[in-house]
C-alpha cells in the first residue's frame, strides 16, 4: 500500500508541475491573443479609411507606384479663349523710297496645287534685315607726372612707353 501512495504523490506532483506550466502557457497566449486581436482592429479601421479614400477618389483613380501614365486631357492651351497674353505685333513698316518690293506670281497653289484665279487679294509679308552692329575698340591712356604715384588696381597696366 505505501508503494501505491508514493506512487499516487509522485503522479499528483507530475501533473500538478503540468498544469502549472499549461496555466502559464495558456496565460502567454491569452495575451498574445489580445494583443493579435487589438492589431487586428487596428488594421480594420486603417482599411475601412482607404476604403472610404478610394471611394471618394472615385473609380478613374489609379495609384501613382507601377502604372502607366495615361495622357493628360489638358485643354489647349493655343486656342485663343485659353490665351493668356493676346500677343502683339508689330505695325506695318512706313513705305520708303529704299524698301525692295518682291512680286511672286506663283503657277499652283501651294496648298492644293489647284490653279490659281485673279482675286484682288494678296496676302503682305516684311522682313526687315537688322545690320549687325559694328564693334568698336576704344583706347583710353592715362599720363602720370613723374613724382606722383599712379593707383596700383588689377585693372590697370602701367605703360612705360607712353
């Protein structure tokens, strides 16, 4: 009979080292369970918000990382309601006496290459030629008495054959 209880005590202290291993296992994952669960919140809130972006974007909306660039429906900017500055021209040229007069008489039309018939309507060009200015090379020599000093800066030489 006392090999029956010690064998009972050592089976009772076995399994009580057991459950208190379980109890501390189970309270380790209780814990990891919460904080699982706590991230998992989280992560619905923060999809319920990109949701609620994406539906506000609307469904034209492409996300800017590893897609194609569409072309921009820009309007055109050369039309002349989108114009910002109206331009300026310059007047027409005085006639002169030393202006040279070009009469081009063409045999087709340039743009359908049709025959061309007298109207009376001509259409002016002038080009007026710009002479390139002409440079000038200007010398300035300054004398020194002899018993006075000249100002010594680096952009002046003295000259010694003046």
């Amino acid at each position: 009979m006392m090999d029956d209880r010690e064998e009972l005590r050592r089976r009772i202290e076995t399994l009580e080292k057991l459950v208190a291993e379980w109890m501390t296992r189970n309270r380790e994952l209780t814990e990891h369970n919460c904080e699982l669960t706590e991230r998992n919140r989280e992560l619905t809130e923060r999809n319920r918000e990109l949701e609620a972006e994406l539906a506000r974007r609307g469904k034209r909306y492409r996300p800017k990382a590893n897609t194609p660039k569409r072309p921009q429906n820009k309007p055109d900017r050369r039309r002349k309601e989108f114009r910002r500055h109206g331009g300026t021209t310059r007047p027409d040229p005085p006639d002169t006496e030393n202006a040279i007069v070009h009469e081009v008489e063409l045999d087709s039309c340039p743009l359908c290459g049709g025959e061309l018939e007298a109207t009376g309507e001509c259409d002016e060009r002038f080009v007026t030629d710009i002479p390139e200015p002409k440079p000038e090379t200007r010398r300035c020599r300054e004398s020194w008495s002899p018993t006075s000093t000249p100002p010594t800066t680096g952009s002046r030489r003295q000259n010694n054959a003046a």
